[in-house]
C-alpha cells in the first residue's frame, strides 16, 4: 500500500474538520453571545438603574419587555425609585420647612430682649442667647456643656424647692429673684422656667426666660415713697387733732397740780398714759414716713390692721365714721413687711373716708379661710361706676380732684409682693368692698 496516498487523504480530512470544527465553534461562540446578551442587557439596565438610584437619581425608567422575571424585577424597580422620589422629595420639603423654621427662632431668640438659656437634664447648659450673654456677662463657649452656677447663697433654698417641682413638670412663671453675674454683682429678675418634654412626657431639659426688673424695682419703689408721702401728709391733720387730745388732758392736770401745789398719784398715771399714747401715735407716724429696707418677717396681720385703725380712728370720728372692727381669734400670721401693709390699709380706709361724705360704718372683717388671711373692708359710701371699676389701678386714674392715681396702684404691686391678691368690688350708690388675700405663714 501507497502509506503517502493514504496520509494526504487523512491529512485534507484533518484539516477540513478542523476548519469545520472552528466554524463550528465560531457559530456557537457568536451564537452564546448573542443569547447572553439578550439575557445580560436587562441585568445591565437593572445594575445602571440602580447605581443611578445609589446617586440620589429616582426620575429615569427601566424598559424591560416581556413578562420574564427580570421584566418583572424591573417593574417593581421603577415602582421603588417612584416611591424613593417621592419620600425624597417629601423630605427635601420638610427639611426645608424646617431649616426656616429653625432660622426663624434662631433669630427670635437671639433679638428678643430677654435672657434666654436652655439646659439638660443635669443642668448642663445647652445653649444661650445674646441677651443672656450681656446680662449675664459669661459667653456661649465658656457656657455650653457646664453647670452654670448663678445663684446666690440667700436664694438656694427657693431655687432647689423651684427645682423640685420642675422635675415634676410643673412650670415656674414670673418669679421674681436675684441672680448673679459672672463678675459676682447680683441682679434683680422675673424668671419664668418650664420643663422641655418629649413625644413620651419624659423631661429632656428646660428652658429659662430671665429679665432685668431692677429698673422696674426701683421705679416702683420711688413710687410707694412717693404715695407714702402723700399718705404721711394727709395724715398729719388727724395726728394733730389726736396729739391735742391727750396734750389738752396732761395741760389741765399740770395747772390742777400747780393750783394745788400737791402732787396726786393717780393724775401722775394718768397724765403718764396720756404720754405713752402720743408717743405711740408719733411712733407710728414716724415709721410710716421714714424709709426702711424691705425686711418680710412674721407678722400678725391683726395687729396691724388694729394699729392703721388707731392711728385712723381721730380723723375718722371727725367726719362722722365708725370702725367696725372684726377680727379671728386665731393668730393670723403671714410673711410680711409690716410697714408697707400698713401704708396698703391706710390707702384703702381713707378710700372708704372720703367716699362717705355723709359719715357711716367702715366694717373691717379679718379671718382665716383655707390657706389664707382674708380682710374684708366695706363702706357705705357713693359707690364706683361700673365702667370705671375695670380700670382701677391703672396710673394716674382716679376720680378725686386732687389724688394722682398712684394709690391703689402701688397697693396691688406691695400685695403682689407678698403674693397675695387685691379685689375692688362696687355697687354706685350701695357702697364699695376691698378684699385683700395673703398666704398664711407656714410652721418652720
């Protein structure tokens, strides 16, 4: 046999299946990819869509035809970029809502005129504002994160019995203080505080508004001295006629005495009662009149309604009025400045005096009810118009020809001081009612 022949036949089939063989695989190289492009494509889609996506881009679609799974995966993809566009876009609103609303506060708080501080939980300062910072006279950055410590030693007791009914969510509104500076002065404020509270009712913080009223204070203490004076002048006729009296009875006795030329005991003590009781008038003349530090202590507010009485009682009988006194036979005890009390009763009897041109009974009713000293002062005078009734109190009102106003004003301020309350009620031609209200003193 021909071996060359039979080699060059097999050699040509070789190659021609080895050419059919790589047609073949071409084929079906092209043909795989082919088919996997038509099954990666929608996979890219997808991938791009979701990068995208990723890239905060909700607005473009996928387009996957068919009903296979991938169609399917794309139909719910366009369905979550709508929903993310649109919770997007719902916070993009918000967000901006809210930093226009922040921006607005910021500014209330920061140009209001008030001292404003927030602090946490454990009285760590959260922030403060402008107003706080010249008050105050500390900044933000030696503030923020500490304990601001701005209470004097006289008021730690008020302020940790403030700060217990704080931690139990209750607010303090228009407390009037002393707080200090960080250069050591005291400063008198009216501070309101409220607990800052969450979706749960849990205290997270508080709040604190303080203002300076040392301008305030001042004012009104220029004012009670001026009212005071003018009360001491009004006053003085029915101490003179008063003084007379007991002067008239001590002359009489001397003369007796010199007549007699013998001395008598019993004119002896009555002449020396008769001296006790001017000095006690002058006494308290000269207590009202004088200018005394604002001191509260314990006092009987019976004794000092029987004193304004006795001090009142001369002029009084002068123009053909009666007291009616009425008074508990229990202490009524309250924290008081005995001077400034006085000064608030003389101005509302001589109220009641002078509208009872035609003379009458003053009737002073003083009890305890509840937790409170009650005092009671009815007249019998002209009454006061229904229209005018809403705007005692206010300066420089009056219907008196020669009052300023200033009276009644500066007797609901002292009352306010001592917490307590003053009601004006009236009825035009029946008469008029003053009802003071103060807190009882409670056992140490």
């Amino acid at each position: 046999m021909n071996y060359d022949t039979i080699t060059s036949v097999i050699s040509k089939q070789l190659i021609s299946l080895i050419a059919i063989s790589i047609v073949l695989l071409e084929v079906v190289i092209i043909g795989s990819y082919v088919l996997a492009s038509l099954f990666v494509r929608p996979i890219q889609s997808i991938l791009g869509k979701v990068n995208e996506m990723a890239d905060g881009h909700f607005d473009t679609r996928l387009e996957i035809k068919g009903g296979h799974e991938l169609a399917q995966l794309g139909e719910r993809i366009n369905a979550m970029a709508y929903n993310l566009g649109v919770y997007t876009r719902r916070l993009e609103q918000m967000y901006e809502e809210n930093r226009s609303v922040k921006e607005h506060l910021e500014s209330v708080i920061n140009q209001t005129a008030d001292a404003i501080h927030v602090t946490d939980e454990e009285d760590r300062v959260v922030r403060v504002n402008h107003a706080f910072e010249a008050l105050y006279g500390w900044t933000k950055k030696e503030l923020v994160g500490r304990k601001l410590e701005f209470v004097p030693p006289q008021q730690q007791e008020e302020y940790e019995f403030q700060k217990k009914s704080l931690l139990q969510g209750e607010s303090i509104v228009s407390s009037e203080s002393l707080r200090m500076r960080k250069d050591g002065s005291t400063v008198e404020i009216s501070m309101s505080t409220s607990p800052i509270l969450d979706e749960e009712g849990q205290i997270l913080g508080f709040i604190c508004v303080s203002r300076d009223i040392t301008g305030r204070n001042r004012m009104e203490e220029l004012l009670r001295r001026s009212e005071k004076l003018t009360t001491v002048g009004q006053l003085a006729a029915g101490v003179a006629h008063e003084i007379r009296n007991p002067l008239t009875t001590l002359r009489g006795f001397l003369q007796l005495q010199q007549q007699n030329q013998v001395l008598n005991m019993k004119h002896n003590d009555i002449m020396m009662s008769e001296l006790d009781r001017i000095n006690l008038i002058v006494s308290e003349f000269l207590i009202l009149a004088k200018p005394q530090a604002v001191h509260f202590q314990k006092k009987d507010v019976r004794y000092i309604v029987s004193d304004v009485i006795s001090l009142l009682d001369s002029q009084a009988h002068l123009l053909g009025i009666v007291f009616n006194l009425q008074v508990t036979d229990e202490p009524a005890l309250v924290y008081a400045e005995e001077n400034q009390l006085k000064q608030v009763f003389i101005n509302l009897l001589k109220n009641s005096m002078e509208a009872m041109s035609k003379g009458g009974i003053i009737t002073i009713h003083l009890f305890l009810e509840g937790e409170s000293v009650k005092i009671f002062i009815r007249d019998q005078g002209t009454g006061i118009p229904a229209e005018m009734l809403s705007k005692l109190g206010e300066p420089f009102f009056t219907n008196k020809e020669t009052g300023t106003g200033l009276g009644l004003m500066v007797s609901q301020r002292i009352i306010q001081s001592h917490k307590g309350t003053l009601d004006i009620e009236s009825t035009e031609g029946e008469g008029t009612t003053a009802l003071v209200q103060l807190p009882i003193a409670k056992p140490e």
